[in-house]
C-alpha cells in the first residue's frame, strides 16, 4: 500500500469532515464547504497589523484546524480549540501530516479565559451558533492583546437587530451550541456588539448578505 492510500484510509477513519484542506499530492480533505478553507485566511490576511512570526493565536472554533495551519505556516504559535473531540482529533491529524507543530484542546467557548491571553483570536463560524453571545464576546477581550476576527452568519439589514434563528421552537439538538443557530445578527449589530465588549477599531471587512467578517483590536 501507497503512503498516500494510507493516509486516505487514515483520513476516513477520522469520520465526517466540514473543512476542506488541501495536504499535498492532490490529497484534500473531504470537507462538506464547497471551497478549501485556507480560502477565509485570505480574507483576514491584508487586515493582519503586525508580522506574525512567534505571535500567539487562538483559533476558537478550530474544526480541523484550516486557519490554525495558516497561521502556524507564518510562524505563530497557534493553539486551536472546538467542543468536539472529533474536529480536534481530525485537526492534530492534518498538522501531523502537514509537520506542523499547533496545539490543539477540547474547550468551551465559556472556558476560554483559562488559556490565558493571545496576539490574535480567531472566532469564526460561532458567534450565531451561541445562546449567550455578549459572554462570549466580553471573555474575548478579556484574553485579547492584540487582534480579533470574527466570521458569522448574518441576517442583511442596515438596522441593529438580532434575527432569532429558530424557525420551529423547542426542536434543538442535545448540543445545542455546536449544531444550533441561535442568533442571525446584523452587520451592525455585531460591531455594536463588540463596541459594548470594549473592542476598538472594529471594522466590517466584507459582506455578501450571509456571512460577514469583521477586524477589532483590544486597545
């Protein structure tokens, strides 16, 4: 057997996959997005301030670790996390294959703050997918230093609002914040919601009616 029809079976065994990764030799992950992943690093790569070689990074969220590998490919230290021991399983997987030296863990978004503080937090795909969002938020500028970028789901209106996302009540999964849609935010909404968090230089990067990116800083 090939090393490479080794690590397909390797990468089958590791269950379903969401992020698309593209690991060398024409080997690319299965993921469920339509596009590879490294793909939402572009989009957060011109708004990076400072070089990030020996930056720390946290990447809530992680699934199987696409922006975490990005980031370590530029020399940051890079700590990812997500609830489910599947993604993480799947991210240490791909940085084996990659010979990429990232930290990964199984945390809540609420236990954050016991990892102590990072340069630059990634938050992407969580923000509608929490019941209690402003928590999330102000745990985040408590562990920031430096940078934050966010990702979401979003609901397009100019107006501050919330969309509740629940079109059939009391039908939830038991993980009700990992499968759940809570909250469709406005674009407008989210930058007023991390002004609250004690965020500065918040800025929307891009739209397109569904999912938004936004910058902020801590100071």
């Amino acid at each position: 057997m090939s090393n490479q029809q080794e690590l397909k079976l390797q990468m089958e065994a590791l269950g379903q996959w969401f992020h698309r990764i593209d690991l060398g030799n024409g080997l690319v992950t299965p993921g469920l997005e339509s596009d590879l992943t490294s793909t939402k690093f572009e989009v957060i790569k011109p708004y990076i301030t400072e070089n990030l070689r020996n930056k720390t990074v946290l990447d809530i969220g992680c699934n199987a670790g696409a922006i975490s590998i990005e980031f370590a490919r530029q020399g940051s230290r890079v700590t990812g996390i997500d609830i489910r021991d599947m993604y993480v399983n799947q991210a240490r997987w791909v940085a084996s294959v990659l010979q990429l030296d990232i930290r990964y863990a199984t945390v809540p978004v609420y236990q954050i703050d016991s990892l102590g503080e990072f340069d630059i937090i990634v938050f992407f795909g969580m923000l509608y997918h929490l019941r209690y969002p402003m928590v999330a938020l102000d745990l985040l500028k408590k562990i920031c230093k430096g940078q934050l970028f966010i990702e979401t789901a979003i609901t397009n209106s100019d107006q501050i609002i919330m969309k509740w996302a629940n079109p059939h009540p009391g039908q939830r999964p038991l993980d009700q914040e990992a499968d759940y849609n809570w909250w469709f935010p406005s674009p407008n909404a989210v930058m007023t919601m991390l002004d609250a968090a004690g965020f500065k230089n918040i800025t929307l990067i891009t739209s397109n009616g569904d999912r938004a990116y936004f910058s902020a800083t801590a100071q």
